[in-house]
C-alpha cells in the first residue's frame, strides 16, 4: 500500500528563503528503504509550504521516522523557520492518468491539492472518479497526472492530487471544464466539505528515490 505524507507549514513571508534552503537537507530521503519520491512548493493563497511525499508502506514510513527523520530535522534548522505544522498521512486509493500527449513541464509548474472531507458515499465517489473526474481530467490540457488519496486516521477524507505543467493551464481546467462537471455530479449531495489550493512548484524541493518502488 502506497503511503504519501502531506506536510503543511505555515512560514511568515521573511522566513520563506530560510525554509526553501532548509528543505534541502531532506534531499538525504533518496537514500531511504521503502521511499518513492517527494515534491513540494508554495501555496498561492497562503503563507504556506506544503511537501508531498511517497512511502512504500506505513511499515517504511515508521521505520524513517525511528531511525534517520531526527537527525535530517534537526540538522536542517527547518524548526526555526515556521510557526505551524501539520502533518497528514494518506493511502492511495485511485490512480487520475493523463490521456494526453506529454508536456513540457514550465517554470510556473503547478499541482492541485483538494480536500474532500465528510465523504457519506464512498461508492459513489469511485464511481464518479473513474467515470467522469478521470475522463475529463485526463483529456484537459496540460495534466500530467495525479491520484485520489484516502486519509489513514479520517477513512471518509480524501484529497485528489493533481499535477499540472503550468498554472495556465490548471485555471483554464478550473475556469471552463471543473464548474459544469461539479454541477452534473452534485457533489454536495455527499461530500461534507471541500476545499483546497494551487500549489506552485519549486524544482529544488524534487527528491527522486535511488531506487523507486513497484
């Protein structure tokens, strides 16, 4: 089971360098047993980092957290650079491919974090995912793929991820395709709360695994 952990930081605006330069001390993940990759960047509507990352199995994920997490953090000096973290963990539950040909990912890179919380119909959930969400996502211009997470602690929270090559091309999914499919699937009909934001990427934060799971 995949495992991918969701960190939210809340960082003042003249912290934000010391945070961007301390995140690469977490480049020592690649070398960890179980980890698939991790990504982040800066929230646009709030003076948040938020770093995505993937573990083979919860069983890795605790084994990192035992073993080296501590001495990476702290030699970091990452704690001084933020007020508020939050820290969420999620199995992942279905795969949004891309249908389109591929893209050049761009300097304004971004992905898509959307909270779907209070879920009272999983059912219908996978059945709107895999017969309208991923359809149509798929096709949008400029989606480079994704997948829809399940929280381990919340089991009716969930959190569709998305990548996409550039914030042009997210807000024209946004601004012309996401509003009439949220209307033909009534979404409020079962889904308690949704919320979410555009993260821009930032390259740097990329860590690749020396050797990536099946």
């Amino acid at each position: 089971m995949t495992v991918f952990k969701i960190v939210t930081c809340q960082v003042n605006k003249n912290q934000q360098q010391d945070f961007s330069t301390s995140q690469l001390s977490w480049r020592q993940l690649s070398q960890c047993e179980g980890f698939g990759g991790q990504f982040g960047g800066w929230s646009q509507t709030d003076e948040q980092a938020i770093v995505v990352g993937a573990w083979q199995s919860q069983e890795h994920v605790a084994a990192f957290m035992e073993s080296v997490h501590d001495k990476i953090f702290l030699k970091s000096g990452q704690r001084d650079t933020y007020t508020n973290c939050d820290v969420e963990y999620f199995e992942k539950f279905i795969d949004i491919p891309s249908s389109c040909d591929k893209y050049e990912i761009e300097s304004d890179s971004v992905f898509r974090i959307a909270y779907c919380r209070g879920v009272q119909d999983i059912e219908r959930l996978v059945a709107d995912q895999h017969n309208v969400w991923n359809v149509h996502m798929g096709q949008a211009a400029g989606m480079l793929g994704g997948c829809v997470l399940r929280s381990l602690k919340q089991r009716n929270d969930f959190v569709v991820l998305t990548h996409w090559s550039s914030r042009g091309h997210h807000e024209n999914y946004r601004n012309v395709i996401f509003p009439k499919l949220k209307l033909q699937l009534s979404l409020d009909e079962y889904i308690g709360g949704l919320s979410g934001c555009i993260v821009l990427q930032v390259n740097a934060w990329i860590v690749a695994p020396n050797k990536m799971f099946t």
